[in-house]
C-alpha cells in the first residue's frame, strides 16, 4: 500500500482531514476506534517516551521505532509523523525519511526551528534562516518516493510569516503549516499567500491558536488539522483522578461492573483488535 498516496488522496477531499496526536500504542489502540488517521506528535513522544517536555529530546531511532511499531498494528490509518527540525543535520534529516517511509509513515512534518527548539505554541522560538531551512526541506523532498512532506514555519513576525509561507508553497512541499498562529484572520492572510497548497493547522489545548471546528476549518480553507495531544491530556486527567479515587477509597478497586469502568476484558478487546487488523485469518485467543 502507498500509504503517502492515500493520505494525499483524503486531504484532497473538498472537508478538512483530522489527524489525531497519539503518543503509545494503548492511545493509539483508543483512537483507532474514531478516527482513520493518527498525528504520531513530538509533544506527546516526548512526554510518554521520555518523561521530558517537547524542547529537543527525541532522538531520531526511538521515533522510527515506534513508527515501525505502529505500522502492523493499524495498516490502513494515516500516520502524519513530527520529526521536529529532521534532528539538526540536513543528511539525518535524509536518511530519517527514508527510513520512515520503509516503516510504513506517510508523510512527516519538518520545522524550521533552530535549537533549542521549542513546542511550536511556546515562546523563544528561534528559526533558521530562510534559505538553510530550505536546503534541509530539499533534501527531505528528493529522499521520499510518495511521502507527504508538510513544510513547517514557526516563524512569529507578521511580514516573516506569510515570507516563508509563500516559499515553502513554492518549494514543492505537499502542505504548509504555519505553526502557533494567533486569529482566524491570519488563517485568512496563510490561506491567500500559498495558493493551491493544501494548509495544515494545529490545535492543541491551551496553545496559542483558535478552537475551531472541522466545519469552520473547511470554511477557512484548511486541508489538514491536527490534534496533537487530546489523548495525552485526556489520560492525565484520568489517571489523576483515578488514583485519586484509590487513596480516597483506600486502596479498594472500583467495580467495574456497576461503574461502567474499563477492566481487564474490555482491554483485552480492545488490543485483540490490533492482531486482527493486520492478520484477519487468525483467531485470537485469549485466556
């Protein structure tokens, strides 16, 4: 399967594709159930890979690997895959792609951030200059074969922002993202300067950019939307309060049977499901 080529397939469709930011395969395995791609997110990665927060710490074979995890698990789901600045070097940045698009990723997001980067809805943002990040961009394009490749900008300047975003539609880069931007005005301002290119927007909670539905999204012109970490936030909510109801109760398990909860036979459906996706002939058994 091209799985670039069918994802490039749906973002060509007249409504806004949404992607949801899984961060394991367990919140993989959830999101899977409602929608029919995944936004593999830096944020999340490096939350639940490293415990760190998203400022540089994902190191280029843990991300693949996980690619290389989820792939069998969920063959047919968009896998969008954030690989930050392609981890510095333009020559990683190379041979990442590469060896995402074995693994079964259909297209990944490269920034123009510089280190110490940061998450794109933060402050102290820095970029690289226009043409270096370019370079690095070129080279990301001449190493895929159908892979969508999203041209990223983090750039905060009003005349900076829609200067790069004109040159990264005119790159050949398949979308453009101009991260962390503020109004659905600028929306209007990104969508007028890259023309055709399909336009990608992030939501993340508490990030700096409108909530906007996927209706008013379509409206704005938007091709792509990303959720970046709902399953993330989600879990550490219910964790949180999970184990606050444990001490409270102290110790005493709920019963799930009467609370609706999820124990172990409803897991254990759930992750059968991921054995069946890519292996339907076989029958599952389970103790």
């Amino acid at each position: 399967m091209r799985h670039g080529n069918a994802l490039r397939e749906e973002v060509g469709s007249p409504r806004t594709t949404p992607l949801i930011g899984i961060y394991d395969m367990y919140s993989a395995s959830i999101a899977a159930r409602h929608y029919d791609g995944f936004f593999v997110s830096g944020f999340g990665f490096a939350a639940s890979h490293y415990g760190l927060p998203d400022i540089g710490f994902i190191a280029w074979p843990d991300m693949v690997a996980f690619v290389e995890r989820l792939r069998p698990a969920f063959p047919a789901h968009h896998l969008l895959v954030d690989i930050d600045d392609g981890y510095v070097d333009p020559e990683v940045a190379y041979h990442v792609v590469r060896r995402l698009e074995r693994a079964g990723a259909s297209g990944v997001v490269l920034e123009d951030q510089k280190r110490p980067r940061r998450c794109g809805h933060a402050d102290g943002k820095l970029i690289l200059p226009l043409d270096e990040y370019l370079r690095k961009l070129e080279l990301v394009l001449a190493s895929r074969q159908d892979m969508l490749v999203v041209a990223r900008t983090d750039a905060t300047e009003e005349d900076e922002i829609l200067r790069r975003a004109a040159a990264l539609a005119a790159s050949g880069a398949d979308v453009v993202l101009v991260d962390g931007v503020r109004s659905v005005e600028w929306i209007r301002k990104v969508r007028s300067v890259i023309g055709d290119t399909p336009l990608l927007f992030n939501q993340i909670a508490g990030g700096k950019s409108p909530s906007l539905s996927l209706s008013e999204l379509t409206e704005l012109g938007v091709d792509i939307a990303i959720y970046s970490t709902p399953c993330l936030f989600a879990a550490h909510h219910a964790i949180d309060s999970a184990l606050t109801d444990l001490k409270e109760a102290d110790g005493r398990l709920p019963n799930v049977a009467k609370s609706g909860g999820i124990g172990v036979a409803g897991s254990t459906k759930l992750l059968e499901q991921n054995i069946r996706r890519h292996h339907p002939e076989r029958k599952v058994v389970t103790a």
